[in-house]
C-alpha cells in the first residue's frame, strides 16, 4: 500500500480569535490521532486577583474577555454576595438579568452572522456572505447594536461595562431611557423571530451524536443568573458542589485545561440550555424551527446556530418584560461590611456557564479566585465531535475539504478565546 504524509498548515483560523493548533493522523480510512493543540501561554487572571481588594474583582475580570464581560461580572458579584451574605434584592435581581439579555443579544447575533453563517452558506467571510445576503447581515448588526445598547444602559458602557458593584449598580437609568430602548426592542421582535426561520432553513448534516448536556436550571425561568446545575445524565447539584463532580486535566498537547464530568467529556452552551430547558422558552419561538423540521432536545451539533437564535428571541421577549415593570429605587444597590469566607458564583453566559469560587480574607482582600470559564468547559467535547463528524463527513475527502469542515464543528461552539483557548493551526498525517 502506498504511504503518504500530507501536512496543511493554517496560519489564522478565519472567524475565531487567538491561535492553536489541530492535528490530525488518519490510517487505513481511522483517524488514530486527533490533538486540538492550544499553545498559547496563561493569561494569570486568577492570580491577578490575589491581594486585591474585593471591589477590585469586577471590573478586573470583566477585562477577560470583550464580547462577554457581564457574564464574568455577575458570576463575580453573586460569589462576593454569596461570602458577604447579602441580597441585593429583586430590583437589582431583575436589572442584572435585563443586561444579561443584552449580552445574550450582542453575542449570538455577532456569532451567527459574522462567524457562523458563512460556513453554511459556502462564503470565506461575511464580507463575502454580504453580497448575497445583505439584509441578513444588516439584521445581525442591528441586533448586535440593540445588545450592546441594553447592556450600556446599566453598565454605562458596551465593552468591559463599569456600572455594577457588589450590592447592585452604581446607577440606575432614567425612566425616559428605559421607555426608548423598550421601543427598539418592541420594534426588533420581527428580525429575532425571522432569524428564527432563516436558521432553521440552513443545510445542516444530518449527523446525531450521543453527548451529555450540561447547564443551570431555575424552576420560575430560563436559567441566566441563578439556579442549580444539571445535566441530561440526571445530575442535578447545587453549584457549590461543582468540584465534587468535575474535574479539570492537563494534557500534553494543550495549555488549556480539559474538562469532565464524571470522567466524561461533556457540553454547555445554548444548544445544552435549549436541551435541558426548552419547556420554559415561549412554545411560539419554539415552533419556528419546528415548522422547518427542527425539535429540541437535539442530539445535532450544527443546531446550535438555531438555539442562539431561538434565545436572541427569547432575550428580547425577557428584557420587554422587565422594562415593562421599571421603576428607579431610591438606592440603586445595598451596604454591606465584607467579612472572610468562601464563595461560589455561576452565571449563564453565551457560550455555556461560568464558575467563580473565592476565597477572602478579614480584610476583604482576595486569597484565592478559581474561574472556569464555558469554552475550556467544551474543549474536551470539541475534540470528541471533530472525531466524530470528521467520520461522518468521510476521511477520504480532501485535505482542503477535511480542513474546512473540521473549521466548521470548532466555528459551531463559538469558543470565546480570549476566555479560555485558542486555536488554529492544521497538521494531517495521512498513511
């Protein structure tokens, strides 16, 4: 039989932040070696925060990654509560959930038009996808500013937001700015509910996989800021109990962590939310992507475009309501007096959910921070669905062909580099 070693070398993974790199050994028609190899070294965040001064912690970990930053910052400010013993009560409950809709917003739109939808559509780059789709990619923009607005609107600004503190906001917005931007949002329930349809009707591989779904749960509503933690294997745990459960591993072709539950690889995302806690999104949303023939749960990984949109949609229903009900308080936060102890805090950001613990001192000072954000979460099951789907596409296409869809399952995860890994260089050895 003839050998051969066929080695493609990708300098920049179009779509994806950061740098990495996947290789890839088939034999016989096998794939015997699969690394997705993250190479960039640690960016210390963790430790950054030691010493530091409590009120130092949020805007410090909102600077770990500019798409998502709020989702930092609330699983920050719900651990220190959590040591201090504060609540900060519902009006400040309901402002953190309305800016969470706007990150929800700001994100998946951004991922599904700029970043994901060219590689279902056959296009290199939005730019190129533009061309034929333009309204599509004004809708994706549109969205993205009305996200970035709501956020602005508690957090005084879009990117690494300054407006929350332990014990609440710094401000509350005026009610003059509240009743506008619920305006926009009436206004933008027809693009969210088209994108609905429009990604339900993309050409998805029929390709199901058997994976465990991870994410929070909260019985009064689609999980966000709060709840307990549960997976589709019938795990269902308090977040304190996180480390009881899963663990975190290196391995030798990667600097970022490997993730498991229970010594298996596992997801979390919108696609792992919509599985777990589709009873509690409107059914009306719901039946969009059923009409094109699309039901969660789903077992199929490229459904995972049509979840982020169904929860675009869902966002902006969530953050009309809370508008409806605004009334500034006379204090947008509480007082407290900090004192030492241990404490948790998970979120629901974009990508999956975010685990912070820390510990603090007498002084209110930070003696240890453990965050472990949602793509380092993924990164074990990404390698196992590049296995997978790469089988299933067929390893005897072309390098160029195995490149591009491999391209395409890590694109279908919306790994927030800056957050966790990077990738992107490709090696196959072929024999």
């Amino acid at each position: 039989m003839e050998q051969k070693s066929i080695k493609i070398h990708v300098p920049v993974l179009a779509r994806v932040e950061g740098e990495g790199a996947l290789e890839l050994s088939i034999q016989d028609n096998n794939i015997t070696e699969l690394k997705l190899n993250i190479y960039e070294p640690p960016r210390f965040f963790e430790k950054f925060l030691e010493g530091r001064n409590h009120e130092d912690v949020i805007d410090i970990v909102a600077r770990i990654c500019g798409i998502c930053p709020v989702a930092y910052q609330m699983s920050a400010a719900q651990a220190l509560e959590n040591i201090f013993n504060i609540d900060p009560g519902p009006w400040v409950h309901s402002m953190r959930r309305l800016m969470y809709c706007g990150e929800w917003i700001e994100s998946h739109a951004l991922h599904i038009h700029l970043l994901a939808a060219p590689d279902f559509l056959g296009f290199e780059s939005a730019i190129a996808m533009a061309e034929r789709y333009p309204d599509e990619v004004r809708r994706g923009l549109r969205l993205q500013s009305l996200g970035n607005q709501l956020i602005r609107l508690m957090g005084g600004r879009s990117v690494h937001p300054v407006g929350l503190r332990v014990g609440g906001f710094y401000h509350a917005p005026a009610t003059v700015e509240v009743e506008r931007l619920k305006q926009e949002l009436i206004a933008a329930r027809d693009d969210a509910r088209a994108l609905i349809a429009w990604t339900s009707q993309l050409d998805f591989p029929d390709e199901q996989q058997k994976f465990t779904s991870v994410a929070m749960h909260h019985p009064g509503h689609y999980p966000m800021n709060n709840g307990r933690i549960i997976a589709s294997n019938g795990l269902d745990i308090d977040i304190a109990e996180y480390k009881q459960h899963f663990s975190e591993s290196h391995v030798a072709h990667s600097t970022a962590l490997h993730s498991h539950l229970h010594g298996e690889p596992y997801l979390v995302g919108p696609l792992a939310r919509l599985n777990l806690n589709s009873r509690q999104i409107p059914h009306e949303l719901l039946d969009i992507a059923a009409q094109a023939g699309i039901q969660f749960p789903s077992q199929n990984m490229f459904h995972s475009i049509v979840a982020r949109a169904i929860e675009i949609a869902y966002a902006i229903e969530e953050a009309i309501r809370i508008l409806d009900n605004y009334s500034a308080p006379a204090k947008p936060f509480i007082s407290y007096t900090p004192q030492p102890g241990t404490g948790f805090g998970c979120t629901e950001a974009p990508r999956g959910f975010l685990w912070h613990r820390y510990e603090v001192d007498t002084e209110g000072k930070i003696k240890q921070a453990i965050i472990i954000p949602p793509t380092s979460q993924n990164q074990a099951r990404i390698e196992e669905d590049l296995r997978l789907s790469l089988e299933s596409f067929g390893l005897d296409n072309s390098e160029a062909a195995l490149r591009l869809h491999g391209e395409r399952v890590i694109r279908n995860y919306d790994p927030c580099i800056s957050c966790a890994t990077h990738f992107l260089n490709i090696r196959v050895s072929r024999s």
